[in-house]
C-alpha cells in the first residue's frame, strides 16, 4: 500500500457566462432605461421633454435591436433559441424571457415607428397606447434579466432580489448619459436639451449611489447576504481595482460633472456614465463568477482577442453605430412638434 497522500486544495474552473452575456444585459438594460425615459413625453403628454424623449426613443431602438443579436451569440447556436418555444418551463425565468424580449422588441419597434413618422405624435392616442404597451413589457424585461441570475442559488452575489433594481437604475443612468451624448452629436445648439438630460442624468447616478450605499450598508450589518458578497468581491485581489474604477469612474466623477453643469463636459460625462452601466455588469456577471461556489477553488476568466472576448465587445458596438447610422439617416426622428 502506497503511503502517498495526495491532498486535493482546490479545482481551477472555467465560467459559464462570458463577455456576450455582459454585451446582452448592457444593451437590454439601455433600452429598458431609453424606453421608461420616452414615458414622460409620449404618455404622460409633458411638451418640455419632447425632445429628450425622442433621443431617448432612439436610444431605446437601437440598443434593443443589438440585444438579441448579443444573446443568439451567447447561446452559440441561433437554433437553441427555439428550443424554449419547443420545451416551455413555467419556473423558468429565461424561458418566460424567449417570450418577453421578441414582444418587446416587436412593440418598441411599432412604437418608435409610430413617433418618428409623425411630428405631432404628443398627445396621439395610438402613440400613447403603444407607449404604455411597451413600458409594461419594459418593466418585464427588467423583472426577467434581474430574476433570471437571482434564481442561482450556488451563487450568493446573485441570488437576490437586489439585483432588479441594481439593473434597472444602472439601465437608466447609462440609457440618459447615451442620451446626452447624442443629443450633443446631433442638436449641439440646443442648450435647454443639454440641461434636460443634465439634470436626468444627475437624478439618476443619485440613485445609483444611494442603492449601492443601501445594499452594501445592509450587507455589513447581517441584512443581505448578497451586499456582504460584494463586498467579499471588492475585497478580492482580482475586483478591486476594476469595481473602484467603476464607482469612481463611472458614477461618482460623472455625477460630479453633472453637478458641474458645464456644456463641454457632457460628451464625455456622458460616456463615463455608460461605461459605469456597462462596469457593473461586467463585475457582476465576471466577477462573481469569480466567486467559488462552495468556499475552495477559483473560475478562471481571460479576456481573448477573439470573437469571445474583445472581437465581440467591439462588434457588438461596432453593430450598434451601423444601425444608429442607419436610422439617423432614414428616419426623420427629429421631427418634433415644436420644430413645427
């Protein structure tokens, strides 16, 4: 008999979920946040934000058309997508999410079609009904992509209901300072427009802060098991310095310019604040990954040069400026009432 121990520390693991998860859940959450920032304008019938409404709507559009192309690649196989229509699970939230996403692409599309085409779209009753329409399945496909990684019980950062609104106000500070940037790009003289989006995108990374304050706060004194594994990823030699560049970078610095109110920051104010929406899925998503499931081993991730890694976060951006090409091109989403 071999007096040999052989003591077994730990397994090194590959993740399951790679870069074209985070692209998905970055460009879903954008559109989501876009669309809710269409509402005032279009159903609530509010004049002032017709024009930020309309960015904001083209905002909406194009990153919901990017979303799927990001989760067929995702699941490698386009034909796997048919396979939650062959074999529905009730309990299953990404089932339920095969349903949402193509009814909310579908009402997004006829609702951005029914506003661009007509200049006297506030206040139409067809533009109101598809608006509210679309806001409801919005509020689905936030509830879907925060619930689908929540149900993961080998995971304690996500399995909480913390994360919905985590998504969704990260959704909306990325969705306003995308805004902001186009609305700069494209109607540079329109200094009120600046200040709507300014002030949208100011309300916003406030929330952001103090939601991440909240769960970190109830985290540290025993109240949410997902807060103390965030700070248990923070706390990582591998995630802290991209989690401190997060808050840092892609909250507080442009919550600091917001407050700052000065018109030849917003461009880059307004990327930082997208960058911080795509930061904190790509920590959530990669990072806690990271986390092992039963205390020993780690998952190992390397970003590739290939359609894996940086190849697909650049294509999927680079289909993006096709298509907000495209439509900027043949749209006439400018077309506001008061341009009349």
């Amino acid at each position: 008999m071999s007096s040999e121990i052989i003591e077994l520390i730990a397994i090194d693991h590959e993740i399951t979920w790679n870069s074209w998860a985070v692209q998905y859940f970055f460009f879903i959450g954008i559109s989501v946040g876009g669309l809710l920032l269409t509402l005032p304008a279009f159903v609530l019938g509010k004049g002032h934000w017709e024009k930020f409404s309309r960015i904001a709507l083209l905002v909406a559009l194009t990153t919901g058309l990017v979303a799927p192309v990001a989760l067929l690649s995702d699941l490698h196989q386009p034909a796997r997508f048919f396979q939650f229509y062959l074999h529905f699970t009730p309990d299953s939230w990404m089932s339920w999410g095969a349903f949402f996403l193509p009814l909310y692409i579908g009402a997004l599309t006829l609702y951005s079609w029914s506003v661009f085409r007509n200049k006297h779209a506030l206040g139409q009753p067809v533009v109101r009904v598809l608006g509210v329409i679309t806001g409801l399945l919005a509020l689905l496909i936030a509830l879907y992509t925060g619930s689908e990684m929540g149900v993961l019980d080998s995971r304690i950062l996500w399995q909480s209901n913390w994360l919905i609104p985590l998504y969704l106000l990260t959704g909306l500070s990325g969705a306003v300072g995308l805004a902001l940037v186009l609305s700069r790009i494209f109607q540079p003289d329109q200094i009120l427009l600046t200040h709507t989006a300014n002030r949208a995108l100011s309300i916003t990374l406030l929330l952001v802060t103090l939601f991440m304050t909240i769960w970190v706060s109830a985290g540290s004194i025993g109240q949410s098991a997902s807060g103390a594994a965030f700070q248990n990823l923070a706390m990582g030699e591998a995630n802290f310095e991209i989690i401190i560049l997060w808050l840092l970078t892609g909250t507080l610095l442009p919550l600091l310019f917001t407050l700052i109110k000065f018109p030849a920051l917003a461009i880059p104010t307004g990327l930082l604040a997208l960058l911080g929406s795509w930061m904190v899925r790509w920590v959530m998503f990669i990072g806690g990954q990271g986390l092992p499931k039963n205390g020993a081993g780690y998952y190992n991730f390397e970003l590739s040069l290939g359609s894996e890694g940086w190849l697909g976060i650049a294509g999927s951006f680079g289909f993006w400026l096709v298509l907000i090409t495209l439509i900027t091109s043949l749209l006439p989403w400018q077309r506001s009432s008061s341009n009349a």
